[in-house]
C-alpha cells in the first residue's frame, strides 16, 4: 500500500470517530441540558408552590378549613397576587386545595388574561371535577408530587406540596407549567446543542478540505523539486478532453550515481536544474514533470512535434548543470504521441530504445523499425567483431602525450581498433557496444595489454591503457595482469587509466585493485576527470599518479569561464600533490592556447598528433 493510500486510510477512520464523537457530544449535550431543564423546571414549580403558601398566610387555610368564609375582597386580593407571581415566575397557574368528600376544591388560585376575557376565572370553592387519582392522593403524601396531566384549561405538568394548619387538616399548594412551553425550552436546548455540533462539524470540514487540498497536492507534487509528479501527469491525461496529446520522457543517466555519492539533495538540485531548463524552453502550454528520481516527462498537446526534439537535442551535454561541485550528465529520450492511454508506455518504450542505441532521442512511432534493422545489425557487427579477434585484427593504436614545454612526448595512449577484412580501421564507437553485449570487453583488455607488451617489452617508452570495472571484477584478468607486470622489465612505465564514474562506483574494488598495481609498480591515472562527480578529495583517496581531463571540459576550456576557472584551480592543487594533469582531445590551437594558459602542460589530441599504429623505437 502506497503511502497515500495510508494517509487516506487513516483520515478517514479518523473522520468516522470524530463524526460518531460529534453526535455523542450532541446527544449528550441534550440530555445533559433536558436534565438540567427539568430539574430547573421541577425546582422553580417547588418554589412556586411553597411561595403560594407564603402569599396567601398561615391563616387563610386554619379559615377556610374551619369552614370560615373568605371575602370578596380578601378572595379577590389573593387572586391578583397569585396571578402576578406566576405572570413573574413564567407560569400558567399557582393555586391552592382542599379535599371534601373525596371532591377537590379551589381555596384559592390565579388567573391568566384569557381567562379574564373569557369568563371563566376560578371561584373561591369552586370544585376541580378533572381531579386525578395522583392529585386526589397528594393530599396524603409527605413529599411534593408531580403530575402530567390534561384538563379544560389545558396541558400541564403540575406540582402539589402538602400543607398541615394549626387544626391538623391538610390542603395543597400547587403550580403548573405548560407542556408547550416545556417543549420550547426543550427545543431550544436541542437547538442549542445542534448549533454547537454544526459549528465544530463546519470547523471539521473546513480543516478536512484544507486537508484534502494539502493531501492531494502533496501526492501530485515532487516535495524535493516543487514539480508536478507521475500521480500529476495520469491523472492530467485521464482527466483530460484532448485527443492528440505528445509525451517526452527523458531519463539523465547520472543521477542514482550522483545521490549514492554525493546524497540525495546534491542530486535533487541536479533534477531541479534540468527541470527548470525545459520549463524555460518549451512552450507555455507544456508541461514539465518529475517522475521518478532520474525521470522527467514533458507534455504538450498542441505545436509543432519537433518542439521536443529541437529542446532535447539543444541540452549540451559538456555544460555543467551544477558548478559546485561541477556535475555534467547525459540523458536519453522517447518520445511518444497520438492516444492519451497509451502514451506513457509507449514513451517508455522509446525510451528504452533509445538507451539500448545509444541514441539521445527515439520516437515510438519509428521504435519498430530501428529495432528491427539494429537486430541486423547487431547480429552482422557480433559476427564481424568476432572475426576480428579470430584473425588478430583487433589493434592498438598509438597517441602521443606531449609536454608543451619540454616539447617532448611523455608516453603514448593506447587506443583499441578494429580492422575489416578489407582492411578499413574503425574505433571502439563503431564496436564497443556489442562487444561489451557479447561479453567480449575482458577479451578486448587482454588482447590490447598483450599487443602493448609485445610493441614495447624492449624499449624504455611510457604507454597507457585503459581497464574498466568489469575488468577489476574479471578474477582471471586481473591475476593475468598480475603475472604480465611481474615479467615486465620496466613496470613503472606502464600507466593504468581508469574511468572517474566507474571509480567512484566500484571504489572499493577500484582501491584495492590499485594498490596491487602500485605494488608492482605501475602508475595509475583518473580518465576523464571532470564528466562525473569531480570530487577530488575521493579521488586522492584512491593514491593516483594523475588526472586526464574530460573532453568536455577541455573543449570549453577557450570558451566557457567556469570550465576554464576549474581547470585552473585543478592544476594548482594538482601541484601541490606532484599529480600530473593531462588535457586530451585538444584540437586547436584557441584550446591549447587557453590550457597553457591556465597552466596546462601535458597535452594529447589531433592538435599534435592522430592516434597511428605505429610509435618512434627510442
């Protein structure tokens, strides 16, 4: 499970409980306010009913119970203090009982306005025929009785409190509320709590879009580049009305290297800056994505197809993206277009294509074919470059290392070539690739070493090769390079040339390797310095004789100031280490000039000399 999906999971139990918690909290908001309700209710009817006692006096019941007549007057005073007590205290009546005959009489109560209007106040003594059995049985009780009941003047809930006068008989006193205004004030407390858990429901909400908002940008968003990512882009092309929509997916070949060297946010700001390049270049109507650690997509859904071609091919490769440190990468695209369902597979698969070949942009719509021709290829070169080793037609060649000073050549550069049946020379551009396929890359350093021993076993000339990892990995290799270096005569004349990418990756290996070469006194140089992480420190830890610059590099060294800076700082602290620094693949006299320049003296490239098969005996 992603980890979005465990992020929703969880906001969504956490929403259920919070809503089951909210109605709870409603539900006992209104039980707790009914509670209150009634028992406020229950104790304003008590002190309604005991207060009737107090207005009234002690002696109004020893005269009515004593069968004493009660005057218009008095009858009539009573009533409108009763009747403006319960008006204050929010009540439908106050009143007071007696019981004859098991018949209940008014001794006294209050009136309402209506029932002034209508005629129908009660009388001193006049009977209460509706009298219930609870009301008849509270003239009996020692503690107040409540009563919900109906009668002509409506729908109550009652108390009756039992009174005792100085003659021993008992009378009530009483209060009543109605229901509906019982219900109202139980109304308004529902209400209430239905306010409060409407308020905490909108402030959940309102937090939970907020949410939902931040969840769904976190997950369509790369955190480390700000960039829209995969989730962004499928959900873009399901989303979309477009029909006709092209995708470029670009993979830089660099950057799981880059992190496992230099971490995680060195090689995010690699990602950042390539990201920010095609953003800047493309049309406004593209859109640039990161889809994976070393992926990018561009998308667009109008213009002209060559947009993403003429922006991939226009990124050089020899311009570093980071200066520091300086990082240069390459990168491989396929492009795709046509149905939206299909185009990030099939982009995928150009791309594929196009790292397979080598190529820096392949489009889906010629994969097939390229495919099959490069099978045909494949097989036919497979085949020439094994007949090549069969009759010794693989060859080195020989360029010249010069120091500009001295005017004099240091060592030679041993380069593999391939000779056709026909006698024409190609270089390892034309055969490197299937022959490292072929698993022949072991086969190709053994046969180079073997040809340089034999060219210079007898001469005192320095030369060069060059071994991969793959070789260093290769047990019988690195024992039959072993023994050859036991049995040359002058082993210091041989320099071992690694490649810095592939020395920072196996580094270990790459060590150990080293110090057995050391050990039997070989030197050893860092090949193209300056094209992979160029982190010096790192690299004198490997105890390296010198540093070959990176073609790249050296060709901007006349036209591009950070590359020239570098260079110029390189050689300094290259001095101070007795390292010796070699620029190769100088091919003019404006690169020469400006290597000398920043302090450059060994040299190698057309500029001086072609590689030949052939090296001045000295």
């Amino acid at each position: 499970m992603s980890k979005g999906m465990q992020k929703t999971g969880w906001l969504l139990y956490g929403f259920a409980t919070f809503f089951i918690s909210l109605f709870g909290y409603i539900y006992y908001t209104y039980e707790t306010a009914r509670s209150e309700i009634m028992a406020g209710i229950d104790s304003k009817l008590l002190n309604a009913a005991v207060s009737v006692n107090h207005i009234l006096g002690k002696d109004y019941h020893n005269q009515v119970n004593a069968g004493i007549p009660i005057s218009s007057a008095v009858y009539k005073q009573k009533m409108r203090a009763l009747s403006e007590y319960a008006k204050q205290m929010d009540l439908a009546y106050v009143y007071s009982m007696v019981l004859r005959d098991d018949t209940v009489f008014f001794s006294a109560s209050s009136y309402t306005q209506k029932d002034q209007n209508g005629g129908r106040i009660t009388q001193f003594m006049d009977p209460y025929t509706e009298a219930t059995k609870i009301n008849k049985d509270a003239f009996f009780s020692t503690e107040p009785v409540f009563e919900v009941s109906k009668d002509q003047w409506g729908h109550f809930k009652s108390i009756f409190v039992t009174f005792i006068d100085e003659n021993g008989h008992t009378y009530l006193t009483g209060a009543d509320i109605t229901i509906t205004d019982l219900n109202q004030q139980l109304q308004l407390s529902v209400t209430r709590a239905t306010i409060t858990g409407c308020f905490f429901f909108f402030i959940a909400s309102l937090i939970a879009g907020l949410y939902f908002l931040q969840l769904k940008r976190s997950l369509s968003t790369d955190s480390r580049t700000g960039f829209a990512n995969h989730v962004a882009l499928e959900y873009y092309l399901k989303k979309s009305t477009k029909h006709r929509m092209e995708l470029a997916v670009i993979t830089i070949n660099e950057v799981e290297d880059i992190s496992s060297f230099y971490g995680t946010e060195v090689s995010d700001k690699v990602m950042a800056s390539l990201l920010n390049y095609f953003q800047s270049r493309l049309p406004n109507d593209a859109l640039v994505f990161r889809l994976a650690t070393n992926k990018i997509a561009l998308l667009h859904t109008r213009g002209a197809e060559q947009d993403f071609d003429d922006t991939i091919h226009a990124f050089n490769q020899s311009i570093p993206v980071l200066n520091e440190p300086f990082i240069y990468v390459s990168l491989h695209a396929g492009i795709a277009s046509g149905n939206k369902l299909m185009l990030i597979e099939n982009a995928h698969i150009a791309l594929q294509q196009a790292k397979l070949n080598n190529q820096r942009i392949i489009r889906y719509e010629n994969v097939f074919k390229q495919v099959e021709e490069q099978f045909r290829y494949n097989v036919k070169l497979a085949k020439k470059v094994k007949e090549a080793f069969d009759n010794n037609r693989i060859v080195p060649y020989f360029q010249p290392i010069y120091d500009t000073q001295t005017k004099q050549v240091t060592h030679y550069e041993s380069l593999a070539r391939m000779a056709s049946a026909q006698g024409r020379i190609y270089t390892p551009d034309y055969f490197l690739t299937v022959l490292k396929r072929s698993r022949m890359d072991g086969l190709l350093t053994r046969t180079m070493f073997t040809r340089c021993i034999e060219q210079f076993r007898k001469t005192s000339i320095s030369w060069s090769i060059n071994i991969t990892a793959q070789d260093i990995l290769d047990p019988s290799l690195s024992e039959f390079l072993e023994q050859q270096l036991r049995r040359y005569p002058q082993p210091n004349n041989i320099i071992f040339e690694f490649h810095e990418t592939e020395a920072i990756a196996y580094f270990s290996e790459v060590k150990a390797f080293i110090s057995l070469l050391k050990n039997k006194g070989a030197q050893v140089m860092i090949n193209e310095f300056g094209a992979g992480y160029s982190n010096l420190s790192n690299i004198l830890k490997l105890e390296v004789d010198g540093l070959k610059l990176d073609r790249g590099l050296v060709s901007q060294a006349h036209t591009n100031d950070d590359s020239y800076m570098f260079i110029e700082h390189l050689v300094k602290y290259a001095k101070q280490l007795n390292l010796d620094v070699v620029a190769e693949q100088v091919e003019s006299e404006q690169v020469a000039e400006a290597l000398s320049k920043a302090g450059i003296t060994l040299m190698q490239g057309n500029h001086f000399a072609p590689p030949t098969p052939y090296v001045p005996q000295s």
